[in-house]
C-alpha cells in the first residue's frame, strides 16, 4: 500500500499564510484528500480532488495535487484554524486506504 | 442529511472481541453503490488508522496490519455496519470512528478519488 508523508508540526503567524505538504512516492495513490481535527472532535474533511473545497469551508484553504505531492494552503491562517491536518488516500491498485502521521498547525 | 453515531462497549478485556456498530440516518447504506462505510480509530495523542471499509455489495477491504482480526459486515437493514476485533490487546485502545467513504469522482491520471465526508463523533474503547 502507500505510504504518506507529513511534517509533523507546522506554525504561522496570524493571517500569514502556511502550506501542509503530503508526499507520496509510488504514484500508485488516487487524489489527496485533507482532514482537519481538532483536539475532541472528529476529523472534518476540508479538501478533496485536487482543489475542491467541501459546502461551508472557507475560501482561505486551497488545494493542490500534483505529481508525488499533495498540498493544503491557508491564506490568511486564523486562530481557529489551528488543529491537526490529516492527509487521506487510497492506493489503486489494492484500494486500501491509508493516513499520513497528521501536521499540527499553531497558529501563532 | 446523513448522520452516523458508533455504538458498543467502552471496556473490552484483553484477548476478548470487540464488536461496534454505526448506525446510518438519514441515508441508506445502499443508496450509492460507489460509496464506502468504514471503520477509523485513534489511539490518545496519536494520528488516525484507517482498519477496513465495505461497499454496499459487501466487497470489504482492510488494514493489512489488521486483517487477520477484523471483520466489517452491513446489516440487512442497510442501516448499520458492525466492526469485529478479534484477540484484543491494549494495543486496541482507541477512539473508534465509523464514516462515509464518499465517492467523489474520477480522473484519468489518478483514477476513482474518495473522501470521508460524514463522520461518527467516536467511541472510546478502553482494554482492559
């Protein structure tokens, strides 16, 4: 199966912007899709395809999925965007999915 | 809209079964055949595992790392899906997340492409 990579921690300054990146070598993985969680709640997807954003996610997060990369930009980073950014995808070829470790966001 | 909520034990001792249910309202297990129903857990200050999902067919898929021991199965009424953890360990401590694997689309260099839109709010099973 795939495996994906994300730093662990990530921090920006508030209303700066700040990029999550997932990586993926095999290139057998379907489109990364993003979670956001925050601490005693269920992850929220807020990214999924290349670049589309669910109903009720704000503007300020943007996708992009190319190659062995998949990244999840905030534009203007808020204090309640700060949580735990999980990467999702599922591998082609045996349709098991998998998660990276997650990137803490601190919005400073 | 579509709601899940998890079902089941909070204590499980070692080397017993675990058993869980989600139950599915609002929509039917069945209603799109592209779509999954899986099981997630996360173990406390840990990231998310994805253990299996299956499809309204009942084709199912899982976690190698656990598919020795798991077992995911939908309900005739098409309401539910049950997860079964066999052999438990402390390892197995977690909180156990059910959700909607939803298809999305598909793309000629990536292929089917799937996201997680509805989620259960958890349940925390502690071993004992």
């Amino acid at each position: 199966s795939s495996e994906l990579t994300q730093d662990p921690a990530v921090s920006v300054a508030l209303g700066q912007t700040v990029t999550i990146t997932c990586q993926e070598d095999s290139l057998r993985r379907s489109y990364i899709t993003w979670y956001q969680q925050k601490p005693g709640q269920a992850p929220l997807l807020v990214m999924y395809g290349q670049y589309n954003r669910p109903s009720g996610i704000p503007d300020r997060f943007s996708g992009s999925d190319s190659g062995n990369t998949a990244s999840l930009t905030i534009t203007g980073a808020q204090a309640e965007d700060e949580a735990a950014y999980y990467c999702y995808t599922r591998d082609r070829r045996d349709n098991h999915v998998v998660f990276g470790g997650g990137t803490q966001l601190t919005v400073l | 809209q579509v709601q899940l909520q998890e079902s089941g034990p909070g204590l499980v001792k070692a080397s017993q079964t675990l058993a869980l249910t989600c139950t599915v309202s609002g929509d039917s297990i069945s209603s799109d055949s592209r779509d999954s129903w899986a099981w997630i857990r996360q173990p406390a200050g840990k990231g998310l595992e994805w253990i299996g999902h299956i499809n309204p067919s009942g084709s199912t898929n899982y976690n190698p790392s656990l598919k020795n021991r798991v077992t995911i199965s939908v309900e005739t009424s098409k309401t539910q899906f049950t997860l079964i953890l066999t052999a438990v360990t402390a390892a197995d401590t977690a909180v156990y997340y059910c959700a909607r694997d939803r298809f999305f689309g598909i793309s000629s260099s990536r292929g089917y492409y799937y996201g997680m839109d509805v989620w259960g709010q958890g349940t925390t099973v502690t071993v004992s």
